[in-house]
C-alpha cells in the first residue's frame, strides 16, 4: 500500500505549534449569572487562571480576580452577585492517617467587593474539604450552600451543613452518618430523601414522611454492586429520581433496559420516566430544581430530551440556530430565556455563545482555542465497524487537517480511559493534535463504554486485555480494509484506562502496532485492585468489586490478572514504550509506571522510557506539564511511525 498522507483540499497550511493543543483552553469556563444580565468566565494565560465577570448588555468589566495555578472544577452563580468556585488540591491528611487524595474545596467570591472566601474554613469540629457536591438552594433564610463535611472530632459524622455565602460559615442543616449514601433537596433545603450503605452490602432508601426530622425506610434491597443512587428530584415537589434495577418492574417497552424511576416521596410508588431512550444526565430546573430533562451521547454529539414544554421549545430553536454544530448546553438564566452553549462541527475548536431569546439574537463570547483556525482543524468523521464476535462497535475518527480523501494514513489509536465513559466526537486537543502532524486517529467506544446500553457496559466485564483490547485492533484491520490507513504505520496512545491498553497491545496485541504510549496507565492489575483497597482501608469495598468485575478477578489478590497484567509481561516486549505519569496522581498511582520501566530493564528491554510529571494529577490539569507530555508524545511518534 501507498505511503501517502491522503488527498487535500485548498492551500497547504503549516499547523500550529503543539504549544496551541497543549496549552490549557483559553476560556476554560463560562457560567450566566441567574438574571441573565452577567456573564462569568475562567481564563487561562500560561499557568495563571483568572476569574472575570462582566456585564453582558454592556460589556463593563465588573470584577476580575488571579485564581493563580489553582485548579477549578466547577463555577456556579449563588445570586446575581456572588458565584461558587470548586476546586481541588492533592494533598494527604497525617491526623487521620488519610493518604495522597484529590480533594474539592469551595471558594465564594463576591463581585461587589471582588474577594474569596473559602467555605467552612473557620467551621468549627468539620474539615473544609467537601464531602459531596455543593447545591445551591434558597429557603426562608436567603441562598445558601448546602454540602456535607467530614467532622473532625471522629464521630463518623459527614453532616450536611448549610453555609451562609455572607460570611462562608457553615451551620448543621441535617445530621449525617458515613453510611450515609446520599440524598435529595427540595428547592427550599429541605433533605426530601436519603439512602444509605452498609457492611453487609445492603442499600436502602429513606423517604421523609411530611415531617422533616422523621424518615422512613421505604425500600431495602440487597446490591453487592450496581448500587441504586439518588439523582435529584423529579417533576413534581414531592418526587425523586431513583436509578436502580427494578426486574420485579414491568420493562419501558421505548427502552427496555431503563433503570431510571420517579419515586413519590409521600406513596413510594415507583413510575417510569417520560425519555424515549435512557439520558446519562439529568437537567433540573435552574430555580425550582424540578426535573426538566436529560442527555445522552450520540454519534450525532450530545443529545437532548426534555419533558419540560418551555425547555423543549426553547432547545429546539437553538437547535435550528446552530445546525450541524451539536450545540452542548452549558448554563441558562432563571426564567429560560438566556441560553449559553458549548458550538463544535465545521472544524471548530469549540465557540461558547450566548444566546438571548428576548433580542431574537446569538452573540460570540469566545473561543476554547482561538489560536487554532478552521482550516486548522481536522475534519472528526464517525465510524462504525463489527468487532471479531460481531459486536458493532462505533468510533470517531480524526483526519489530518485538509485532508478529504484519506488513503493509507498513518494511524494512532486512542482509546478513552474509563474505562466506563465515551468519547463525543467533539474537538479534543490530544486527537487534533496528533492529526495536526499527519496522522489519522481512531478513537473507539470500545465494549464496556457508556452510551450504548446497559448490555454494551456489560459486554465489557472480564474483558480487560481480552475483547476490550480486540475492539480497537479490529478497528484497525476495518480501516485498513477500507484503505484509509496502512497497517504496517499504526501507534497506540491512551491515558489511564487507555494507558493500560497501550501497554497491553504492547504485549498482548504486539504485532499490530509500531510503539506505544502510555499516560497514567495501569501495568499491574492485581496491584492496582489491591492498593484501591489498601486507600480505602478495607479489602471489601464497593470499588474493589467494581474493578474485580470489570478485570475478570474472583477477588481481592487473584493471580489470574497476571496474565493480562503488562508489566508481567515485559519479555513479550517487542516495540518502544514511552511512559508517563504525574507524581501527584491519586487515581492511578506512579508507581504503575516505574513497575512497568523496572520490568522492561529487567528483561533486558532497552526501548522504553518513563517521564515523570513533578506537581501533575492524573488529569494532566497543569498547562506546563501538559504541554511537555504531548510534546513527548508527539516527538516519539515521530520517531518510531514517521508520518511522511
């Protein structure tokens, strides 16, 4: 076959320094305040995040504050004038014997006085961490924040406090155990329902009996996985959203494996949701915190339904707005009537708009990436294709810029970490970055993704380094069948999940592919199932079942993940490795990596190479560490599979 780069369409243009992808996006977060007038943002230059508020009608710069290296996860508006800030820290805590963790803190910053407070830092008997996902909600008392918090006094108290934004103190709203799974707010704070887990792998769901201090256990069933969990409330004030596998239940017959429910709060009697098909998320109410609708994934991009009438008519204006740019919704006013969203499609790095129904009018508020151009984009094609038992996987796949008619592409296979997520066929800066460089790239939804089914999720238990890993090098023989990629030029690259099957084409699939690289990737499953257990303090938790099924394990320290274990199969090493790993990881420790350079020098393999991130999580989440893992990424490319 032809070594040749494709067939291209217009004037050649030289791509982007890789400084463009790896650099951390522009405008990293956008958020409209709850009157719609206010729009506030997360810029990033360098290292350096700022937060900046300004007035939409207008333009006025009303507030801008460094938030410095600190990594924000989260910004949401309490009211027109004060925005939560969620952000994490790597850090251990030695007075509770509590390892290396990643761990949330909330910061409220007043635009009036341009200051931050950090939420519950002066709370006395709790720790400032965030114990759970703070929720905005307003009662008789104004707008406070409610979130749980670990007490420090040893009582096994996770309370659910209520923190006043004024002064960032927090005050008990409802008493908590550690067995408390989670629970559910109505619009005014009041905790409508609760769940909790035990030791013997029992959950159970607690409904308030119309007195707030009383609950009553409604329904109790055995779940040594698949947990239910709560999801919010639903279309009505006395209602919540369950997700739990009912088989005692008749079947949706729209959606046959549903495991989504509305739960009367006052009967307990379950229904089943209005969706056509099952969404992965649920949208609520921006001020009554109803259920409104719901999205999933698709090979189209995100998809929305929603059940709300105003919401539906609302969506599907934007929808004839943006054709062909698979529009994500990212945040809207109080009354609907200001839109803001996430536009992709026509080879566009990502534009957030803001879209006002009362002007009849969208405006630009910027771009994730304006430093790479249209025609600098490479064109994300959806694919399809059967896997060896006939399984029809789906994927995307990332051509190089310019090129229309691919024939014999270098191709980089990029599987998604998760393993249980997806990719979305939307701009992701490491697929474009490769492409930039003249290689087309695979990313498969591989068995065991999510937005497929609850049957493809399960299709992918046991399957780690076995039909998980066929799924992508049968992706590979589909296209070269196809022509559009040579066969003899194919790397692998992948982070976590994904970095583990790089190391395992390397040794359980190694005549497919040239060289790998691995990023926060796991070599030993059996060590990394048992360290999960060793974080938590105990051997029998809910995530060690959870990896012992999805690995294919009897238990806790079964040997037979050895034989799908890459770092204990260095000697069937036959292409370059290059790995790397954060030190600062909590997800998948480092050691991960240094096991798998250690037993490739050991059985005298010289083609391998560990860099080591000093200060980097597992999420690559520092611009400076990203920049420098991509550039080693894409040089070692380079060198091993030359893409002209």
């Amino acid at each position: 076959m032809a070594q040749t780069t494709g067939a291209q369409t217009g004037t050649s243009l030289a791509p982007p320094p890789l400084a463009a992808y790896g650099a951390l996006p522009a405008l990293e977060m956008v958020s409209l305040s709850p009157d719609g007038t206010r729009l506030a943002r997360i810029t990033v230059m360098g290292e350096e995040r700022s937060m900046v508020i300004s007035e939409i009608a207008t333009g006025r710069l009303l507030a801008t504050s460094t938030v410095g290296v600190t990594k924000v996860r989260n910004l949401e508006w309490i009211n027109n004038d004060r925005l939560l800030a969620t952000v994490s820290v790597a850090q251990s805590i030695p007075v509770f014997n509590i390892p290396k963790s990643e761990w949330a803190l909330g910061l409220v910053f007043d635009v009036p006085t341009r200051t931050f407070k950090q939420i519950l830092n002066s709370t006395r008997g709790v720790a400032p961490m965030l114990a759970s996902d703070p929720q905005i909600r307003t009662s008789a008392q104004g707008e406070g924040i409610y979130v749980r918090a670990f007490s420090v006094t040893g009582s096994g108290h996770v309370d659910l406090l209520r923190v006043n934004p004024a002064n960032a103190y927090g005050q008990l709203s409802a008493p908590m155990l550690y067995t408390t799974e989670d629970f559910v707010l109505d619009a005014s704070g009041t905790v409508i329902a609760k769940s909790f887990y035990d030791d013997r792998r029992r959950w159970a769901l607690l409904l308030q009996d119309g007195r707030a201090s009383t609950y009553t256990t409604r329904w109790l069933v055995e779940a040594p996985l698949d947990a239910p969990a709560l999801r919010g409330m639903g279309t009505t004030e006395r209602s919540i959203i369950v997700e739990a596998r009912r088989d005692d239940l008749p079947a949706d017959p729209r959606d046959p494996g549903s495991n989504l429910f509305q739960v009367d709060v006052d009967t307990a009697e379950w229904t089943r949701l209005p969706f056509t098909r099952q969404p992965e998320s649920l949208i609520h109410h921006p001020v009554t915190g109803l259920l409104i609708g719901g999205a999933r994934m698709s090979d189209q991009g995100m998809t929305y339904e929603f059940i709300d009438p105003a919401a539906a008519t609302r969506w599907a204006a934007i929808l004839r707005a943006f054709p062909d740019k698979s529009p994500v919704l990212v945040s809207w006013s109080d009354n609907l009537h200001q839109v803001l969203v996430l536009t992709g499609g026509d080879r566009s790095s990502g534009v957030y708009q803001l879209v006002d129904f009362d002007r009849r009018a969208a405006d630009i508020v910027g771009e994730a990436y304006p430093t790479i151009g249209p025609a600098q984009v490479g064109e994300v094609r959806p694919v399809s294709y059967k896997a060896a038992d006939g399984l029809e996987i789906h994927g995307y796949l990332t051509l190089p810029p310019q090129v229309s008619d691919p024939r014999g592409l270098p191709l980089v296979v990029l599987p998604h970490g998760g393993p249980q997520a997806n990719d979305d066929g939307g701009f992701y800066w490491l697929a474009q970055a490769i492409a930039s460089r003249g290689y087309a790239v695979l990313q498969p939804n591989f068995r065991g993704s999510t937005g497929y089914g609850q049957a493809f999720v399960e299709a992918g238990y046991g399957e780690w380094g076995r039909k998980m890993q066929t799924d992508l090098s049968d992706g590979v023989r589909y296209l070269a069948g196809e022509g559009i990629v040579d066969p003899r030029r194919v790397c692998i690259v992948g982070a976590s999940y994904g970095g583990y099957a790089a190391l395992a084409g390397a040794t359980l699939d190694p005549d497919v592919y040239r060289c790998a690289v691995s990023i926060a990737g796991v070599s030993d499953l059996r060590r990394m199932v048992g360290w999960t257990a060793q974080q938590a303090g105990r051997r029998d938790t809910v995530s060690v079942r959870y990896w012992n099924r999805f690995m294919g394990a009897d238990g806790l320290g079964d040997r037979s993940l050895d034989a799908r274990s890459p770092s204990r199969l260095a000697d069937k090493v036959t292409i370059p490795i290059l790995l790397i790993h954060g030190r600062d990881d909590t997800v998948v420790p480092i050691e991960q990596s240094r096991m798998m350079i250690n037993a490739m020098r050991e059985a005298g393999k010289p083609g391998a190479r560990l860099v080591e991130m000093p200060g980097e999580d597992h999420w690559l989440s520092r611009g400076g560490t990203r920049l420098a893992a991509l550039e080693e990424t894409v040089a070692f490319l380079e060198a091993n599979n030359p893409a002209h």
